[in-house]
C-alpha cells in the first residue's frame, strides 16, 4: 500500500503536468489585448499572465515581481549570455524585454496555466519550446485594409506610424500557419467566445470538452 508522502508527491506531481501554457500573438490593431483580457475574467480556466523581464526602469505604480522583473541591461546581457530566456528582444538600443525560464517553471508548478502576450516571433519560439504543452493562438483582422482603418480610429499614432504598424503587420500574417489556431476577429464578441472555446477545449483534461 502507497505510503501518504508518496500519494501526495504523485498527486502533486499530477496536478504540475496538468498545468499548460496559452500563447498569444497578433498584428497591432488585431483586438489581441481585449480578446485576452476576456479570457482572464474566466476563473475557472485558472489562467496567469507570464511576469516578463525587462532593462526599462519601472512607470507609475509598476512593481517588481509583480508587473516585471526590472533589472539593468548588464545583467539582462549576462542572463541572455547563461541562456536564462525562453525568448527575448532588444525593442530598443539597450532595452530587453524577455521571458525567464525559471519563472514559467515556478508559475507552472503552481499549477497555473500561464499566459503569454508576445509578439510574433516571440510567440514561435515559445511554442517550439514547450510543444504539445502549449497552445498557440495568432489572431489577425479580416484583412490589411480593416486593420489599417482600426489604426487609424484609434486616433493615437502618426499616419507614417500606422503605414509601418501596416507594413509589419503584412509580415507578421506570413507566421500565422506556425500556430496551432488562427482566430480571424471580425466581430470582437464572436472572436471572444471563439478564444475561450479554443482555450477550454485545450485545458481541459484528456478525454473531457
């Protein structure tokens, strides 16, 4: 007979395997934020964003550990150099954003099922990382046009900023047959319900929809 150490070390253990990761990347303008923002209101899908790193000082009420990791560009070098990143960029001369391996760790052994908000190279090297264990989801407008006119209604950027936004956007769209599920957000209450019949789907445990 199992000794009670040994079924609560193989519960746990059960209960770390169970926990996946949601990885999310789109084009600026595609709705990505709002659509994954709906999906963190679910608590029965036991979601948590990934805490990133970063070289930039923290803004307003930004914390440690908490919003980011906030550490210099030296050491942000020296970690890249130690192979410490899942994935990482340089979005700016000597400012790095990443994602720490031992933090997704620590989270997934949490039991958290942990959210990723990357961009779309980003989101390709997560999903080669973790497999089968990862759910990739790329979402994208209907088509360029609709997205330039989103741009544009925002109201926020320049006209040769949102010609740029375009322009990478086109590039981005040739990475969408990477991912495990491209969510076209025509209607953004459609393609709300469409993300969390994707992401329920895949969390749920084998055998069970």
């Amino acid at each position: 007979m199992p000794c009670d150490k040994c079924y609560t070390f193989n519960f746990f253990y059960s209960f770390i395997i169970m926990a996946k990761l949601i990885i999310v990347s789109a084009p600026s303008g595609s709705g990505k934020s709002t659509i994954i923002q709906s999906l963190m209101e679910h608590e029965e899908l036991r979601l948590a964003f990934s805490v990133s790193c970063t070289s930039r000082a923290p803004r307003g009420e930004e914390r440690d550990g908490v919003d980011y990791f906030f550490i210099t560009p030296e050491e942000f070098r020296e970690r890249i150099e130690r192979g410490e990143f899942l994935e990482y960029e340089e979005v700016y001369e000597n400012r790095f954003y990443g994602t720490l391996k031992a933090q997704v760790e620590r989270q997934l052994e949490d039991g958290q099922n942990v959210v990723f908000d990357v961009d779309v190279k980003g989101g390709c090297n997560l999903k080669n990382y973790f497999g089968d264990r990862a759910l990739a989801i790329f979402i994208k407008a209907p088509s360029i046009e609709e997205l330039r006119r989103r741009l544009e209604l925002r109201g926020t950027d320049a006209p040769e900023v949102i010609n740029d936004r375009v322009e990478k956007a086109a590039y981005e769209l040739t990475f969408a047959d990477r991912f495990d599920r491209v969510l076209v957000n025509d209607d953004l209450a459609t393609a709300k319900a469409e993300a969390y019949q994707m992401v329920s789907e895949f969390l749920a445990p084998d055998g069970e929809c």
